[in-house]
C-alpha cells in the first residue's frame, strides 16, 4: 500500500505529553499501513525517548544530541521521511481519529492547496471539554495574521471546507513533498523557534500556492498559558517579533517591506489588547512592547545581510508579483478580522516545543 503521510512528533522534555498523543496519532481511521510516524527527540532530558520506544515500539525514534529548536529539528526529521505529504505535529497535542485523513483530504481538495494545519482547538475554546473523548466540534478556529502583523486567533463559525490563510501553525501542519523539494527546505534554521511556521506559509504563497485550514481535522493543544514579565520573556518576545520582521522581507520587495515594517512596529505593542488581561495590565504589556519591538527591529535589521541570500531565492523563484503580501495582509485573505476569539496571542503565552 502506497505511504500516503509521514508524521513528525517533535519533543523536547515533554513526556508527560507523549502517551496521549502518540496513542491519538496511531489510533487513526486511516490504515495504520498508509503513514509513518516519527518520533524526534530534541534533546531531551527527562526520559521521552525511552518512554516512546518502550511504550510504541511502531514509532521511529531519532535522538539528537541536542536541542536544536523547532525549525532544525523538524528538518532533520524531514530527512528520515518517505510519505508524499508531511505532517509536523507538537508533542503537546491530542488529535482526533480522522485528523490525518481529513488533513489529507483538506489538501487534495484542489491542485494549488500546498500546506494546511488543523482546526486547533486551545485550553480557552469551551470545545476543548471534548478532549477526553476527542470529541467532534461543530466550529472552525484558525490563528491568522491580523493588519499589523502580528497573529490573532479567530472563531470561523460552522465547520466547513478549507478556507484560505496567510499564516500556518506549527502545532499541526501538513505540507506537500513536491512543495518542499520546490521550496529547498521546510522551516528557517535560523529562526530556532516561532514564526518559522509564518515563513514557510509566506514562502508557500509566494511561489503561488494557498495555504489553508482544515476545520474537519480536529486537534487538542493542551499548551499552558504564561503571562509573566521576565527577562526569559522579553528575550522570547524579541525573537518572536525578530521572525516575524524577517519573515515578510524574505518575500517582499523593499517598497512593499518598509510600509509592513512600519505596521508590525506601531502594531506589536497593541498585541497586549489580545491577551485577556485586566485594563491596567493591558497598559503594561502594552508600554513593555515597545522597547521590546525596537529592540526586536533593532535585531532584524542587524540580520538582514544575513538573511540577503535568502530573500534573493524567494524572490527570484516567486510565482507571484506586486504588492501581493501587504495586500493578502491587509485584507485577511478572505477572513473577517473582526470574528477575533478574545483570547491570549500565543506571543506571550506559548512554551516552545523544541
């Protein structure tokens, strides 16, 4: 039987997380002879390796001498893969008996769909009391990118059919081989960790692909939500609005990079207003972003010789000219901005996988 799918568990010190969602992803409706999984171990050193080959000894096991973050990690476990698409997966997560073949069938259902990821559902969304049974949900979520850049999560409403978006999330995402072997490479090494999904679906757009979500794929993500001020915090903060600066000038052109720059400048501090905080701690988010974004475009534009090599790649390869990110940006590629969920971005509260 033909390998349709490969999928790519990658952990890092998370093997509370991996008996659930190892037991989730080989406990599909799909024949269990049509997808691989792998279970990439980054470094770990709390036991997840020897759990997984003790308890699924089905699930290829790659231990890395270290941790080499989400976007290296992942690619080196890309390099093990057979199937004809690729699913990356979080270690935190628990997935529904038909995610992988309603991922699969999401993607198939037009020849330009090139990457999508699931219908994620968080701790905060009342459809997450459904994990234990990993129940149906009869509504959409999508994160997608907001007019200032950074990402928002959004209610859809009903479950649907795939329906287009810029950004891709990492905690569970599939993309098509052909497109990577286009592409060169799945995620930016050099971005370690966060929005180097962001990047991959820009690059996606850029040679003239969609990305979409899959409502019908269903995904628990049991990630905590942390709030806290802390130099850990800021360092991470400014690495996330590093990427994100880095991300559209891989894509873009110089004329259409600096209006996205000022965008994502003046916008980032006003992602305070995303976490449910109370007022006065929305004020102080908010004034510490700013030097947070400064520093952060500070570290972009020290980068930017860098990353020169890249953006030339992209650009020379685009199946796609003019203003096309500013403008898919400012328009939500067809999602209403103003279905926004009132829940934490995951700027400041999401714990890196790897």
């Amino acid at each position: 039987m033909e390998l349709l799918a490969s999928v790519i568990v990658l952990g890092y010190n998370g093997r509370e997380f991996l008996e659930d969602c190892l037991s989730s992803v080989l406990d599909q409706d799909s024949p269990s002879a049509q997808y691989e999984v792998l279970y990439v171990d980054n470094g770990s050193r709390d036991g997840s390796a020897a759990l997984v080959k003790e308890r699924f000894p089905q699930v290829q096991v790659l231990e890395l001498d270290r941790n080499h973050g989400y976007a290296e990690g992942n690619n080196i476990g890309f390099r093990l893969t057979r199937g004809e698409f690729i699913v990356f997966l979080n270690q935190d997560t628990a997935v529904h008996r038909s995610w992988l073949r309603e991922l699969i069938e999401g993607i198939r259902s037009a020849p330009d769909i090139m990457a999508g990821h699931a219908n994620i559902i968080h701790p905060w969304y009342p459809e997450y009391s459904g994990l234990d049974q990993r129940a149906d949900v009869s509504v959409a979520y999508t994160p997608e990118l907001t007019r200032l850049g950074y990402v928002r999560y959004l209610r859809l409403g009903p479950v649907g059919p795939p329906t287009d978006v810029l950004f891709l999330s990492g905690a569970s995402l599939i993309v098509r081989r052909q497109v990577i072997d286009e592409l060169g490479y799945v995620f930016d090494p050099g971005f370690f960790f966060y929005a180097e999904d962001m990047d991959l679906g820009l690059r996606i757009r850029a040679f003239g692909y969609r990305c979409v979500v899959v409502p019908q794929a269903i995904v628990y993500h049991k990630h905590s939500l942390k709030t806290n001020l802390s130099i850990a915090t800021v360092v991470k903060t400014v690495r996330i609005i590093r990427n994100r600066y880095l991300a559209f000038y891989k894509v873009m052109a110089w004329w259409e990079f600096v209006p996205m720059a000022a965008l994502l400048t003046i916008g980032s501090p006003f992602n305070a207003l995303e976490f449910g905080l109370k007022p006065w701690q929305r004020l102080l988010y908010g004034l510490a972003l700013v030097p947070t974004t400064l520093a952060a475009l500070a570290v972009a534009l020290w980068n930017f010789p860098r990353y020169a090599h890249k953006r030339r790649d992209v650009r020379a390869r685009s199946g796609v000219r003019g203003a096309w990110c500013l403008r898919a940006v400012w328009r939500g590629v067809g999602l209403s901005l103003s279905n926004k969920d009132d829940s934490p971005d995951k700027e400041l509260s999401e714990e890196p996988t790897g």
